[in-house]
C-alpha cells in the first residue's frame, strides 16, 4: 500500500487478497471485501471530485451514504455513492473532475436517422 | 406553462404488498422484524447496504474473532440480533436504496439499476442516526472524515489510519474509536476534546441517572483510563477548531489550556454527537419537536413509535437518540405493535409483552441526560463564523444565510431558495441543524419557530431514466 | 383596542410578498410611494418559490388576443427590469430570451401546433413571430434532441430567468428603496374607513394607506371578497423534477425542460386539481420523467436530486385577474399564474395604475374579476 493512503488494512490476517480494478484509466491494486471509496482510499486516492461550485477538491465523509462526497463514475454510470457499492475486481472507476458533460457520446447515427421527418 | 401537459394517468399495474415494510438493517430494524415475525407478520426489510447491521453492528455478519477483540463487546451483542434476523423469515432487501414512501405506505426504491415498489400496512422508519454536522474552516478539506466514517473503516473493511490521527470533538463516539485504535495498536497523533469544566459541572446535576446506568458510567471510564493510560495526548476545553490545508488537511489548530496549538496531521476524524436521521419523517411531512437538550428535531410519536401519519411509525435512533440497546427495544415494541395493528396478535398480548421492554428502554436511558449534557455539542461548533461553510453541497456560508435573514428570511425554505443551501445532493442532511440555528440565532428566536427544510423526495438518489421507468 | 396601537402610515400596502407583490411594491417604490409589503412565513405555499422561471410568450393568448399583448410588452420590458435590478442591488437574474421552444411527438400534434399559433399571429395583425420547424432543424439549434421529436415550434420572443434570484433581486431592491418590508404577518382582515380623498385601508389592525393591493396568490379570494372585489381563484398543482448539474447541454429555454444559469436541469411539469396539496405523486413524476427522456434522451443517466410540487394561482379561464374595487376605490386584486414571465408588465405599467399615477393598462381592461360573475361568459381556455 502506498505510504501516503490515509487508510490501511490492519495486519489481522495476513496480507489482504487485493484486486485491480483502474482509476482514470490507470491501474490500481485494492483489497477486496471492501466499499469503492474505502479501498481507493486505501489505496492512496486523495482526490475523489471537485466541488461544482468552486472547483475545490472533495473526498469521502461520513462512509456512510449521507454526505454525497464520496461521488465517482463507476464503471460508466456516474454519480454513484462509492462507499455504498461494493468493489469488483476490473471495475473501471473514473474521478468527476467539472461537471458531467451530457453532448459527449451523442450518437451521430441517431442525428442522421431523423431523415423521415426533414421534409 | 402545461400547454401540454401530458393527458390522464397511466393505469395501475398490480403492486406486491406485505403486512410490514422496515426501512433499515440497524438493531432497531432487526429486532422489529424479528419480533413481527414471531407473530405471523409478513415483513420486508430493506437496506442500501450488501449485509445487515445498519451502522452501529457494520460488518457485523462477517467479523472476525480478532476484529471482535478490537471492536469490543458491545459491538458483539449484534450478532445475536443479526443471525436471529436471518433465521425470521423475514425477506431481506439487500442493496435497495428506498426513494420514497408515501403516506399511504407505498414503498418506492431502486434495487439493481430496477425501480419497483411495495405496498405495506405498516411501515417502520429504522433509519437510525447519522453524524451531527460539525462545521468549522476547513470541515470540507479531503482527509476530514467523521469519526463514525473512520469506525466504519474499521467494522467493514478493517482498516486504521496509516499515520497518527487527530480525533476532535466530543462525545462517546469518539473516545470509543480513540479505545478500538489503542486496542488495534494504531497510534492516534492526539485527542482535541471540545469538553470542558462547564460541562462536567452541567452534567453533574444528573449524575443520579449516570449511576443508575452505572454499567454505561463503568465503561466509559474504563475507556478513558485506556486511553489514558495509553498516552494518548488529550487536549480538553478545546476552541476555535480549524482544520489547516490547502488542497487537503496538513493539521488541525485550535486552543486549549489558554494556548494556540497546531498539530500535523493528514486525517482529523471529527465528531460531536449524533442525530436522528430524519429524511423519511419530514419528507411525510410527520411533526417533529425541537429537542432542546439533544439539539435536534425528534418526530413526534405515540408510545408505539407511530408517526401522526397513521401505520407509519419510528424506532431506534430515528427517533431520538437512545444507542444500539434501545433501539432494539424499541424496534421490538414498534414490531409488535406493528403486527398488531395488521391483526396478528391481539392488543391485550401486545401490551403485554411491551410492558418489560419499555422497564428495560427506561433503565438503558437512565443515563442519557448525564451523557447529553456532558457531551452537548458547543455552540460555536454548531452556529460557525460568517466564513464558515454551512452547506458543503452548495458552499454557502454561515455569513450567507445570515445575509438572507437580514433580506428578510424567516426560515430555511427561504433562505435556500434564496441562496441553494440545502439544494445539493445530500438535501440537508448535512447543513439542515446548522442552517435552522443559524437562522435562529441570527433571529433571536428559539429554533422551534424556525423549523426545518421541506423535504422532498427523492430520498435516495435516482435518476431520470429509472423514475420514467416506472411510468 | 385600536386606540392602543399605533398606525403604520404609508401610501400603499402590499398584500404578498411572492414575485407579484414584490415587483408591485418595487414599481411602486421606484415612483416613490412609501411601500408597505406584507408578507407570510416560511411554510407559506408560495408559488413564486415553483415555478419554471419561463419568460415565455408563444402559445399564450389563444383565444384571448389581449393576453398575448400583455405577455409580449412583459416580455419587451423584461431587460430593462433585469438591468435595473442588476444596477441597484448587484444580483444578476440571468435573463436570456434566445427564444424558445415547444416540441411535438407527433404530425398531429404538430399541425395542432402550428394552427394555434397561426391564429394568434393572424389576431395580432401578424405581429407575431414564430416559426415550425422540422426535426433536422430542431437538430441544428438542439443537438440533443430525441428521435422521438419529429418537429416544433420556435418564437424568438421566449426567454427564461432564475425566478429565485428574481425573487432575491425584488426583495433587495425593495429594501434599497425604502419598502418596509413586514414577513410573517398574514393579513386576514382589511377595513376601509372614510370616503373620497379621505379613505384609508386598514390591514390586520395595525398598517394604513389610501391604497392596497392584494397580491397574496391563492390568499386573494377571501381578501378580495372584503374589498367587494370577486377573484375566484383555485390552486393548481404543477409537479416539477430537477436534475444534477451537467455542462451547458440546452441553450434555449423549452416548454418542458430547461436548464438553469447554475447548470441544474429542470423538467416539468402537470396540471392537476388536487385542492391545497402541493406535495409530489410517483405517477406524475414519472410521466414527466418519461417525457423528459423522450425529448432528451442523454437526460436518462441523470441523477434526480430533488422533486417538488407547488400550486399555482389560477382563476377559472386561466387568465389573469387585474381589478379595482368599484365599491372601495384605491383597493385592487391583482392575480396570475405568470409571475415571471409578467414582473416586468407588473413593475413598470401595473405599479403606475396601482399608485394612481397612470390609467390601467389597455391589455388588461378585459382581466376584472367581474367577468366571471357573467353567465354568458365563453372565453377559450388559457391552457
């Protein structure tokens, strides 16, 4: 575990079984058995999002689901409460740097099949 | 406006329906299932977590003995009370976040990406407590966590900070984490205690009650001769809390014994009490009082637990704070009368079989106003300077909100619409007591005539294409 | 009683301190009346605080051709009551009129479309700008438009505003020009002393003026029977969804889904007569969701951060009401569901016959309340 994590698995059993799952799209080790937020915590993640109002850096709170700090993309589904879900090996997890932006993706084909209506 | 509103209501498809719908996995949800359950009641519980436990016996379904050891034996007595839960019959709702239930008891929630819904009888709100906010300079920094998140590392992932941290505030809470880190042989860089002479000198007058639960009283000072004996340094009457850092916190600072100190750290855990989690009840738009001596809103219930929104009732820390015991207790008398009230057993046997339990709840609460007197919160932790951050969500300030009041706000509705606070994701779990003090104070009147956030759902978060989905 | 309690004296009173009242009294204030506005607590129903924050001229007036002027000088006016409440408190309302936009699902509900618009140009001399457009048209101007859309309609006379930082804005302008400004006071009993030049109004025992306005949204009805005035208004419920913050995605402000200066997407809304029930229903909320997909497809992964529900003023033909008393002259109803989209007509031409310093507005001659004392009254809904 990277030494500037804020958390780390006690050494009650044994080295932890840990998974790889990435982090804007670079590879991370995190123990299993644990939330999204706790094993990026863990894993030395200090910066979960920026604020939408100022910018400012913003990382979990409570753990518990009521603060809304905690908010990644997980695997392509934004705004998930990271320490209510739990960790999968090969999760792809992204941080939410500004603000969703909803143009992105937009699918080209389904501007061009709008053809039955152009009269 | 509407021009084109959309015509007529889609018709009703067949909705499930079961005697009882809990809200939350905490002891109080358990044991009302489990007392619903011996009498024939049909009973759904539904938590957002993967296990049950709710917060205060979190990961108590996979502990391990050496977990145990560290977390102590309070924390064991959920093992009964989960195993017993699994054993019901009761059906639990794993991962299922509950985004609205309406005052005809219809249970809306989110499970797996599907929006279902289930019409219950009775409903019981177990949602338990959350962290009182806890707003100083710098509480929004990343590395400022609460002490109850800082547990919840330890119950469900075993992890511990990985260098010294600061645990600031007051309250059980916090001595207990600062206890279960000694015992796990974690080093704590120091403990800021907000407490000081006039509290102790405040709670003394209940003492009374504090030696009638005198089991509570021995365990609270065996837990601070630990730490004591520990070394842990402990800072008391401690004021002007701020957290220091730019990007994220590189210490706390604050001042004791008539001093300015600092100390370096990268984790402050905070902490100064709990408070019913109240989301549900206001959203039924059920009465709440203010608590004057828990400071909080409390939903006002019969001696069953029920809401003036009828078969909807509360138990356990949702309704006042009370601790894991309790709220058990109460769970159970709410689970009866519950099952009662979907005529599965007759009142008489109800009231019979609640008589010990409400003995029990008055000897596990006879220590209470020696504890909520002793560890109330300070005011100045609770209505911060103008450039404090009230609403993380929004950044409004606690200079905000008294510039609404001076524009003529009277209450929280009108400031957040005037200035957001409230309108964030967390819907003000996080700023909603700080927002009604500040106000209050600002006003000069008691917090009572203030009130509270209209609450809305959705409780839980859902998104557009799951709610049309319902359609 | 009486006797023991000291008049506040001014030259008007406003009843409602909600977007109506509150540009009334700033109207007022700006000609330099002294402006009492009395207003209700924090739990108040208050439609001003849900609304869609539309400034929204096409489609209004069908049938009622003198609507459709009136909404259009709002509309006109709004800019320079933007600017002014810019100038004098700081706060920017956010008022953008890029116009706007009314989507149809289908041929037969853009044919509707267009021939309700047509008649309200035709009215209006052709006065009246608006276009249909096609849905690759749409496209160009909407990039996230939904499959679904197959055309709408376009007037560039629309717009849309921040409605809470008006309200804001209102107040603080208020208290610059010297209203005084009385919250949490209902007012429940007006009385009129005097005759001529000598009558005087006296709300809740305590405030007199030779002129009140009563601007208290659904509180009219019963404060306008007082004042011999007949203001028949019902609650109507509008249910509303409001979504995250995302990137600008909308430019333009549309019937049913805007998205506001903070970024926070709207979508709306229903009509219903539920009585005084503002609360939020699962099947509402979804159809509104469902229609909101349908036109935005990209809106399906947004998350939901809050509902709510609020009623509306409405009077029986959904059309404004703008009376004075004939029995107490210098007393006055004033009423609409259009708060927003009408402070500018209310600040700048309302304010001026309220005062006594100009003759009511021509537009509005046909809004007395009396009319729907007539029994041979037919005018074509509002909606």
């Amino acid at each position: 575990m990277p030494t500037d994590s804020l958390f780390k698995p006690l050494p009650l059993a044994g080295r932890p079984e840990t998974v790889s799952v990435t982090l804007n799209g670079s590879a991370l080790q995190v123990p299993v058995g644990t939330s999204v937020a706790a094993g990026l915590l863990s894993a030395g993640v200090k910066r979960f999002r920026n604020s939408p109002v100022s910018g400012e850096p913003r990382a979990p709170f409570c753990m518990m689901g009521v603060c809304f700090e905690c908010l990644l993309d997980i695997d392509g589904a934004p705004n998930r409460q990271s320490c209510l879900v739990e960790l999968k090996e090969g999760m792809v997890i992204r941080t939410q740097d500004g603000m969703r932006d909803l143009l992105v993706g937009l699918d080209e084909s389904a501007q061009n099949g709008r053809n039955q209506h152009g009269v | 406006m509407a021009y084109d509103a959309h015509p007529g209501i889609t018709p009703s498809r067949p909705v499930q329906s079961v005697d009882i719908a809990i809200i939350g996995a905490g002891p109080a949800g358990m044991a009302a299932a489990i007392a619903a359950r011996r009498h024939g009641a049909s009973v759904a519980l539904f938590d957002e977590q993967p296990a049950t436990g709710g917060q205060i016996y979190r990961g108590i379904t996979q502990v391990t003995s050496a977990r145990l050891d560290i977390l102590g034996p309070d924390y064991g007595e959920g093992a009964t009370l989960a195993s017993s839960f699994a054993t019901s019959g009761a059906r639990h709702l794993a991962g299922a976040a509950v985004w609205q239930v309406t005052s005809e008891r219809l249970v809306h929630f989110l499970q797996e990406g599907r929006v279902q819904s289930l019409q219950a009888n009775a409903v019981l709100l177990c949602t338990g407590a959350m962290e009182r906010p806890f707003p100083i300079p710098g509480w929004t920094l990343p590395g400022v966590l609460t002490a109850g998140a800082a547990q919840i590392m330890l119950k469900g992932s075993g992890m511990a900070p990985t260098s010294p941290a600061v645990l600031a505030g007051c309250g059980p809470l916090l001595y207990l984490l600062g206890w279960q880190y000694v015992r796990a042989g974690v080093p704590i860089a120091a403990i800021v205690d907000t407490t000081d002479g006039g509290d102790y000198r405040r709670a003394i007058r209940h003492v009374a009650g504090a030696l009638a639960g005198w089991q509570y009283l021995k365990k609270g000072l065996e837990l601070m001769a630990t730490l004591k004996k520990a070394g842990v340094p402990f800072y008391k009457g401690a004021t002007n809390l701020h957290v220091l850092g730019k990007d994220s916190a590189t210490g706390i600072g604050f001042e004791s014994g008539g001093m300015s100190r600092t100390i370096d750290t990268s984790l402050v855990l905070l902490h100064q009490g709990v408070v019913p989690n109240t989301q549900f009840s206001w959203s039924l738009r059920a009465g709440h009082i203010w608590d004057e001596v828990q400071l909080c809103w409390s939903p006002v219930t019969s001696k069953w637990g029920e809401l003036d929104v009828p078969g909807v009732y509360v138990a356990g820390d949702g309704g006042g704070i009370g601790g894991a015991r309790v709220a058990a207790l109460q769970g159970e008398i709410s689970g009866l009368a519950a099952a009662a009230q979907c005529g599965h057993l007759p009142l008489a046997t109800r009231d019979q079989l609640a008589a010990p339990l409400r003995a029990d709840i008055r000897k596990n609460l006879s220590i209470r106003p020696f504890l909520d007197a002793l560890y109330q919160p300070k005011k100045a932790n609770r209505v911060p300077a103008d450039g404090t951050i009230v609403c993380r969500c929004e950044e409004v300030t606690a200079g905000d909100i008294r510039s609404y009041v001076e524009l003529g706000c009277t209450g929280p509705n009108q400031a957040k619409s005037f200035g957001r606070c409230g309108m964030g994701p967390c819907q003000g779990r996080q700023c909603g007591l700080t927002v009604t003090e500040v106000i209050a104070d600002a006003r000069g009147v008691p917090p009572t005539e203030i009130g509270y956030f209209r609450i809305r759902p959705p409780i839980k978060p859902i998104t557009l294409g799951e709610l049309a989905r319902e359609a | 009683m009486r006797s023991n309690v000291s008049m506040e004296n001014s030259d008007l009173i406003v009843i409602g301190g909600g977007l109506v009242g509150s540009a009334l009294a700033y109207g007022a204030a700006r000609q330099g009346a002294k402006v009492t506005l009395l207003d209700e607590g924090d739990q108040a129903f208050r439609a001003s605080r849900g609304n869609f924050g539309l400034v929204w001229v096409q489609g209004k007036g069908y049938g009622m051709t003198p609507y459709a002027r009136w909404t259009r000088s709002s509309a006109s006016l709004w800019p320079t009551l933007a600017g002014l409440l810019q100038e004098e408190t700081g706060v920017d309302v956010h008022l953008q009129q890029p116009g706007g936009f009314c989507f149809c699902f289908s041929d037969a509900e853009l044919e509707e479309r267009r021939s309700k618009m047509q008649a309200i140009q035709d009215e209006l001399q052709g006065d009246y700008p608006f276009q249909m457009m096609t849905s690759l048209e749409v496209v160009d101007r909407v990039p996230a438009i939904g499959r679904d859309v197959v055309g709408a309609s376009y007037t560039p006379m629309d717009g849309h505003t921040n409605p809470l930082k008006l309200l804001r804005a209102l107040h603080a302008a208020n208290l610059k020009h010297g209203v005084n400004y009385v919250s949490g006071q209902a007012a429940r009993e007006i009385t009129c002393q005097g005759d001529g030049g000598e009558r005087r109004f006296t709300v809740a025992g305590r405030f007199q003026a030779p002129r009140v306005v009563l601007a208290a949204g659904l509180g009219n009805r019963d404060l306008a029977e007082q004042l011999g005035i007949h203001a028949p208004v019902v609650p109507n419920r509008g249910q509303v969804l409001v979504g995250e913050r995302t990137a600008r995605f909308l430019d333009y402000p549309t019937l049913n889904v805007r998205q506001t200066d903070e970024g926070t997407i709207q979508l709306g809304d229903s009509m219903e007569e539920v009585g005084f029930n503002d609360n939020v229903t699962t099947d509402v909320l979804a159809n509104i969701a469902q229609r909101g997909v349908r036109t935005f497809p990209v809106l399906s992964s947004l998350r939901l951060v809050r509902a709510w529900g609020a009623l509306r003023v409405m009077s029986p033909d959904g059309f404004p009401i703008y009376q004075e008393s004939v029995k107490y002259p210098g007393a006055f109803v004033t009423t609409c569901h259009s708060g927003v989209t009408l402070a500018a007509a209310h600040a700048f031409r309302v304010a001026p016959w309220i005062t006594g310093s100009a003759v009511k507005p021509a537009e509005i001659e046909v809004f007395a309340g009396d009319r729907f004392m007539n029994p041979n009254y037919q005018p074509s809904h509002a909606h």
